[in-house]
C-alpha cells in the first residue's frame, strides 16, 4: 500500500512542504486530494467492493485527472487520459531532454529505464529481463506476430473477435509468404470457460504452428481463459500470443498467473500511463527465438531489448509509467477493479429493465469488468454512438460485427455517478422516442 506520503514524495510534493506553506498551488491541489484519499486506505477496513460505493472517496481520486467534465467520456478503452502527476512528470523528463538531448538523453535518461523496467516486472509478477517497452500493444504484437518464421501453407488460429490491425497484420503475412489464417467464432457473451478452451482445440489442424488470443476482447469486455488455453496449446506444442492491450491494471491479475511465453499490452488504457507507452512480455528462455521487428545486433539475441531497437526515441515517456504505477499502487488493483465493475453495473443493470435493451457482456464475476457492450434493438450503433456525441457530448465506440452490433462504453475511474445518469437519461431518450430523423 502507498500511504501520503509516499504517494506525495513520488510526485515530487513532498507532504512537509505542504504544510509549511499552508497550502498547494491549482495545479497539485487535485493531487493531493488524491493523495489524502488513497493515504486515508490505511485506517479503514473497507472491502474493496464496499469501497466502490464510497462516491466521496471516488470523487476525490477524480480530482487527480484533468479531464473536461463538459463532456462525458466512456471510451477509456480507446485511450485513457493521465492523471496530472503523469503529465507533470512527462513535462519535466521532456524539458530537461531539451536542454542537452545527445547528452541527457542517452547518458542520464536512457539509464532510469531500468529502475522503471524493475518496478513495472515486480508489480506485475515477472523478471524484468521479461519486459521490453514499446509504443503500444500493437508494436508488441507486431513484434511477435511478425517475429516467428512461418512458411508457406502454416496456419494461424485467432477468433473472428479479435483486434482489426492483428488481424490485418496477419493477412499481410497472408498476401506475401502464404502462410493460411484460421478465424473461428466464440459466443457472445461466453461464461464458460471450457467451452472456449474447446473451440481453440477443436480449430487447430496439423499445419496449426501460432494462436493469437485475446485476454479482454475489444468489442465487448469479454475476459477470456488465458491459462488454460496456452496450457492446451503448449502441450501441443503451439505458441501461443497473447493480446492484453485491454487486460493490464483493469483488473487484478499478474503475468505470472497466466503462464504464457508472449504477452503485449498498452500501458495508456488502464495503467493510466503516457500516450504511447505499451509493453511487450517474452517468457525468457523464449526471447532467443523470436526476432524483433527491428533489427538488432547478434549479441543481443537474448536480450530483451532487442524489442526497444527503434533508434531516436522520447525518454520521458518511459520514465513517467513510474508515477503511472505509483498512482495504480496507491489504489490497489483489486479495488480499481471493483470500482470499475460497480460504474459497469450501475449503468447496464438500470438499462436492462428496458426490452428492447441487449447486453453482449456478461455481468458475471470473472467474464468482464469495467467494459461493457450494449445494443437497442432497432437502432443503428454508429447513429446513435454520433447522436450521443452531437446532441449530449457523450463519448462512446460503436460496433459493427458480423454477428453482433452496438456500442462499447468504458468509463473510468474518475467518472462520476452523474455522468453515467446522463448516459443513461439519453439512451432512454432513444429507447422512448427514437433517433431524430
């Protein structure tokens, strides 16, 4: 547990200072309110489901981001904003890059990589020899998906489900080695476990050599059996990638929990970190094996940053996932995730007492959590996600499947109670009066 102090050191404000000036200044004061909740965690004994109610606590955690409460956003899954002690940190790291970049860069700031790379592999249950930082998740999928040798006629298995630009990298691979891409259907929403596990093995076929998988589906939330599928895979001898661009800091879970060899996130979703920070995990007797998507020397062959090989590239992006994880430490992973379970419930439940209202999210403990995919029947999800936009500056992602439509909402921490009434009081408005023509 981070207490204040803590909390406030690691920012750079330290609680002394504080109190010697009678005060903080506009720009920390969200901080430190924050900062006052999260210390205030250790004289109470609150579950975490019980502490997702306290709207009082949650307010003040809200006062850490800098959002514009103008408008209503509840597509945190595309990209979540920082919270201020993120963006200070970027700012400072950015700045000091300024003042010397050949020097500071490489010399200084290229080095406080490692004590980021050290804690992110201690919170997340792996050996930091495991943890490349990339861009985002697709950079660390990309690395994989384009890092093992396939010849032509070698299948690849994923679901129909899975991330556009995954799929798009694989059918690239199509058009230009031949290798065969295999897409296979799962239900919508799936609460059994085994069920997926089977559908995976029952698609393999003998020229099967790479699974991708999900470990949360974009389009719906949906939490899929990581272990166990890499587990059925592996004793066939498949690799398998896994894409946790959804998963990481939105629920509690380690890396170590999944027992998988390859594993990509984003860290701006849920971790909360700098726009264009991601993190790609290899298992490290499988780092040798696979190439990096650009090329590094051979003495680095079993070197996990063979990953970060991009040649020029930002500092103080890296360098501020460290207030990004403090902020997540503060919180605890199991109370953001009942938080975000409780802002998901709260809008779909009061939704669900309407007919024409479809929910392709399970609202069972383990299958989803703060991501959410609900359709009105008889209403065009990309109309009705412009209408929300156009008529009420509500933010959310319409979906367009094959087999399923409507739109996905992701709200976050730092959304407020009110806010997700007035996305419920709109989409009540539509299901009473319908779209204006």
């Amino acid at each position: 547990m981070v207490n204040r102090r803590e909390f406030l050191g690691a920012i750079g404000l330290p609680a002394a200072s504080i109190a010697l000036t009678g005060g903080l200044s506009f720009d920390s004061d969200g901080a430190a309110r924050a900062a006052d909740a999260i210390g205030s965690l250790g004289d109470r004994d609150d579950t975490p489901e019980a502490l997702a109610h306290d709207e009082d606590f949650w307010f003040q955690i809200g006062q850490a981001f800098t959002v514009d409460r103008s408008l209503v956003n509840l597509n945190n899954g595309g990209v979540s904003p920082s919270p201020r002690i993120v963006q200070e940190a970027m700012k400072r790291h950015l700045d000091y890059s300024n003042t010397a970049p050949c020097y500071v860069l490489w010399r200084v700031l290229e080095p406080q990589r490692e004590p980021v790379r050290r804690r992110f592999a201690r919170e997340f249950g792996c050996d930091a020899e495991e943890v490349a930082f990339t861009r985002n998740a697709s950079e660390g999928l990309q690395i994989c998906q384009f890092g093992f040798d396939l010849r032509r006629g070698d299948e690849v298995l994923t679901t129909n489900q899975d991330y556009p630009r995954m799929i798009t990298t694989f059918k690239q691979r199509e058009r230009r080695e031949g290798i065969v891409l295999n897409q296979f259907s799962v239900p919508v929403p799936a609460e059994d476990p085994a069920e997926i596990v089977s559908l995976f093995e029952r698609n393999i076929t003998p020229k099967t050599k790479l699974i991708l998988m999900c470990h949360v589906i974009n389009l719906t939330g949906q939490i899929m059996p990581v272990r166990e599928v890499v587990a059925m895979a592996r004793a066939k001898g498949i690799p398998v990638i896994v894409d946790g661009a959804h998963a990481l800091a939105h629920f509690a879970f380690k890396l170590s929990d999944l027992d998988c060899d390859y594993y990509a996130t984003s860290l701006h979703k849920w971790l909360f970190a700098p726009h264009g920070t991601g993190m790609l995990y290899v298992r490290r007797d499988k780092i040798g094996g696979l190439w990096p998507l650009m090329a590094a020397e051979e003495k680095q062959n079993d070197d996990i940053r063979k990953f970060e090989e991009i040649g020029t590239h930002p500092a103080a992006n890296y360098l501020a996932i460290g207030e990004a994880l403090t902020f997540h430490q503060g919180l605890g992973a199991e109370r953001k995730q009942a938080r975000l379970t409780r802002l998901r419930d709260y809008w779909a439940r009061r939704l669900l007492e309407h007919d024409r209202v479809r929910l392709h999210t399970s609202l069972k403990p383990g299958f989803a959590c703060g991501i959410a995919n609900v359709q009105i029947e008889g209403i065009d999800p990309a109309e009705l996600n412009s209408w929300l936009w156009t008529t009420h500056r509500i933010l959310c992602t319409p979906i367009v499947h094959d087999e399923f439509t409507g739109i996905r909402v992701s709200p976050s921490v730092y959304t407020m109670l009110p806010e997700l009434d007035r996305f419920c009081d709109a989409i009540e408005h539509v299901i009473r009066e319908g779209l204006p023509a």
